[in-house]
C-alpha cells in the first residue's frame, strides 16, 4: 500500500446547501394562492397574469400575507380529510378543477377528443446516491411552477421519513411475505391521495430512492400495481445512472457515515441497541460494526450490505459485477414495461451540468413553462449534492476502541459523542493540518476503472462512444485517483507517531491502559 500526505481542511469538506438557501421560489405569493385554490376544487377558470411571467422572491420583495389573508385550508378540512397533511398538494374534491389554460394543455389533450387528460405517474426510483437529493430538492422548490403545467411533486423532502419509509419498509417488509398495514391508515391515505391527483386529471412524479429495492414480494407488487397505480393512463419508471466509481465511493461514505439514524454506528461492536421498528410490535435488536476502510468494503460489499436493506451488488454469485442501476432495473422490469433511464452525466447545450433542468426538460414532456422556468433560474454549471462524508475520524475511533482507549474518563460517552470529539480534534477548529493516509493498491483501482468502464458502456452504449462518454469517464476517474478520495487515514500514525501533539488525550489514554495492564497480576 502506498503512504501520502493529505490535507485535513474544512475548505476541502463539500458542504450541502440548506433548503432555505435554495427557496428562491420562482412563484409568486398570487400564483401559490391561485394553484392551491384550484388544487381544493376551487373552479379556477382563468389564469392570474402572473403566471404568465418568470417572477423570482427575493428577501427585498414585500413580506406574505399574515395567516388570516391566506386561504384558511386546514381549518377548512375534516381531519380525515387530510390526505398526507405535511404534503403541500392537498386535494378535497372528486372534479377537474380547470387548471391550465395554456398550450401544454391542449397538447396533454390531442389524444382524447371529449379533452379528457391521460394521466401520467413518474416514478424515480434512483438508486441511491445518484443526485436523488439534488432532483427531489428542486422538484419540491419549483412545485408551484411544475403545476401550471399539470406535473404535481409527491415525494421527498416534506416529512420522507413519515411518509415513504414507512410504507415501503413496513408495507413491505424485506424478510416477510405480511403486509402489516394494507389496511391501516398510511396505506389508506397514500393510495387516497394518489386517487385524488387521478381523479383531477393530474400528472404526478413520485420521487424516491427508498422504491430502489422495495416491494420483494409478488404481493407487495400487486398491492402498488392494482391499488396505488391504478387509476393512471401510464406508469413510467425512472431509474438514474452514476458511473460507477462515482457511485460506490458515495455509497460507502453515507452506509458508514455517524449519524442518528444509521443504528450501526451508534453503539461500538459487542454493544446492542435496541430499535423500534417500522412494525410498532417489532423491536430489533442491532448490533455496531466496525467501520471497513474503503478498499476493505470494495472487496466484499455483500458483507456489509445487510446494514442498508438494499440489494445492490445482485449479481448471480459473488463473482459476478452488475451495476447498481442493473439491479434496480431488473427488480422493476418484471413487472412494468415503461423504463427509462436518466443520465446525470449527459449535457446538453441548453442545459450545461445542471441536473434538475436536464430532468424536467428530458423527462417531463409538455412541462414547458417550468423546463424555461428552471432553465432561466438555474445555474447550469452547479448542482446541488450531499456532502462528501470523510470517514477519516470515525475509523480513528474504531481503532481508539479496538486498543481498548474508550474508557475512564470517555466511557459514558456514545459512539457517536466520541467520534464527534474525534472529528472536532481532526479538523481542529478550521485549522489546516495533515494526516498520513494509506491508498489501495494499484490492482484494485484498476478493477474499479475497468467495471465503471465496461458498465457504461453495457448500459449506455451510445452515450460511451460519444465524446461525453468513455474519454469523460477515464478523466472523471483519474481526477478521483489523483486527488486519493479512495485514500484512507493511517490510523496507526496518529495513534502511535508524533507528528502531532493534537492526539495527546488518546495517547495518554493509551498510556493509562498499557500502565493498569502492565500492573495486572499475571495469570
């Protein structure tokens, strides 16, 4: 293994832009008003002038109406009327509100001469990691816009984690062939509401990675199939490709990253935490790992791959390579005809990088005025993305743990307590600072190169013998490479050498431990 030197700045560390920095709405107080009266069956029949121009809130625009100028909507509904109620789309009548009046209307109505709308569900199912956040994150902020023409956002980012995990982690759960909540209300309320949207005629996109590897069983799909989906013309999935040494960095950084709701890094090894399910009668009992390096993890992926319910490496045995994307189509393909594929990679002349515009633009035919929209208020050269998790601190709390150090005065910390405390000498307070690292071997980064290559150029084929395609590729890769994102920190160096005084309180923690072991009675 080779041994460099990198950097430990927060400068490097990829931050993720808060939803507030990114709700430069592109609707007006008006617009918003106008959809959400006609969305309750209100009868809209003509088109505010506003909609008809691109008109940005800034923080210099005139504050909102107060709460008793704005449409009373709660108190207006029954509480069992209340259809997902942190959704912003909430309908309360079985008609066709006369929504738009533009011409994507009339193009959505050239096929039914009594002008009725074929109605249109857009799943994006991901996988994971593949600019989902990104997509999601603009749908919600443009919502307003997208429903002018007639394409209405169910999907993350307005309570997920009350709404879709539930429903696809309890509905259908992975290791039983029960589906606990067919008749409980979530169930009930999400088929309900999609009913709703059909019933107005409605074009709904229905955003979420978490249907990546959910349903398993043949009657979770007939569950979606003949009860959610149903009531659409057609129902076409969207599944989102990410070269795939982009891919498996990414996902190995958030399976292992040291958050609150990952329950593996919450205890250390030989530790049990005890988690309530999405069953409310099932408490799990789960287990903390230790945190594999990057190579470690990349040579075995399957190990690891219980900790995250999803199924990405399918291949047929343990030899065999599939792209992630290959394993969600294939688990989609038995059962819908419709599949497509979107490409974050690709650019076009209008849209530059921006992966939002290339979305809307490519993917939601008719969706004109919000394609302008987006493509007008957008930077085309960013994108919005999750940070870049570095793992450097946990695994120098893993080995802290492995040499017996958590203990004394750090034993009533949690894991995560103490991997933070770790992260916080690490970065130490903005200053920039070096740690040694330890890189794959070259064997290894050039299996990654040659899988990432051949499976774009399976997938895509066309796109690979474009110039976008197998030179970008090779570029993309070699950036990863130099920069040594596959790199991981020498923990042996910051624990045992004395390249910095920072880690004197996990030295002299070692120094305890060696003192009270060398003065135990031998056996």
């Amino acid at each position: 293994d080779d041994v460099h030197r990198r950097s430990a700045n927060p400068a490097d560390k990829m931050m993720t832009m808060t939803l507030e920095q990114q709700e430069a709405t592109t609707t007006t107080v008006a617009q918003k008003e106008w959809i959400e009266n006609s969305l309750r069956g209100g009868g809209a029949t003509t088109t505010p002038q506003l909609l008809t121009t691109k008109t940005t809130v800034t923080a210099d625009d005139p504050p909102p109406p107060t709460p008793t100028q704005q449409p009373k909507i709660q108190e207006e509904q029954e509480p069992e009327q209340r259809i997902l109620e942190n959704d912003n789309v909430v309908l309360q009548q079985q008609q066709r509100p006369q929504l738009l009046v533009k011409e994507t209307t009339q193009e959505a109505r050239k096929s039914d001469p009594k002008g009725q709308k074929n109605t249109r569900l857009l799943l994006h199912v991901g996988p994971h990691k593949t600019a989902t956040t990104t997509i999601q994150t603009g749908l919600r902020k443009h919502r307003y816009t997208l429903a002018e023409d007639n394409y209405f956002y169910v999907g993350k980012l307005d309570d997920e984690m009350d709404v879709f995990r539930p429903i696809f982690q309890a509905c259908f759960p992975f290791d039983s062939d029960e589906y606990p909540c067919h008749e409980q209300t979530i169930w009930r309320n999400f088929v309900k509401k999609l009913q709703q949207h059909c019933d107005a005629g409605h074009n709904v996109i229905l955003s979420s990675e978490e249907m990546s590897n959910y349903p398993q069983k043949d009657e979770h799909w007939d569950m979606l199939k003949n009860e959610a989906f149903a009531c659409f013309d057609s129902v076409e999935i969207i599944l989102t490709y990410r070269r795939y040494h982009e891919w498996m960095l990414s996902y190995y950084n958030n399976m292992f990253r040291p958050v609150q709701y990952n329950p593996y890094v919450k205890c250390w090894p030989g530790q049990f935490k005890e988690m309530q399910t999405l069953v409310t009668d099932i408490v799990e009992r789960v287990e903390g790992v230790l945190i594999p390096t990057f190579e470690e993890y990349f040579e075995d992926p399957r190990k690891y791959e219980h900790l995250q319910n999803h199924d990405y490496f399918c291949g047929d045995d343990t030899k065999t390579f599939l792209h992630p994307l290959e394993c969600t189509k294939r688990h989609y393909e038995a059962h819908f005809d419709n599949i497509s594929i979107f490409n974050i990679h690709e650019r076009t002349e209008k849209d530059g990088n921006n992966t939002l515009s290339n979305f809307v633009c490519n993917f939601l035919t008719g969706a004109m005025n919000a394609c302008e929209v987006i493509r007008d208020t957008e930077d085309k050269n960013v994108t919005v993305r999750n940070e870049m998790m570095d793992l450097d601190a946990q695994l120098i709390a893993d080995s802290a743990y492995r040499q017996g150090l958590i203990g004394s005065k750090y034993d009533s910390m949690t894991r995560i307590e103490f991997t933070q405390m770790v992260e916080d000498v690490y970065w130490d307070d903005g200053e920039t600072s070096e740690v040694d690292i330890i890189c794959p071997d070259s064997s290894l980064l050039k299996k990654l190169k040659k899988q990432s290559l051949k499976a774009e150029e399976r997938l895509l084929p066309e796109f690979y013998a474009s110039s976008q395609g197998k030179k970008d590729l090779k570029a993309s890769f070699a950036r990863y490479k130099e920069e040594k994102l596959y790199c991981t920190v020498d923990v042996e160096s910051v624990l045992e050498g004395d390249s910095s005084d920072k880690w004197q309180f996990l030295k002299q923690q070692k120094q305890e431990v060696d003192l009270k072991n060398d003065a135990a009675p031998s056996a």
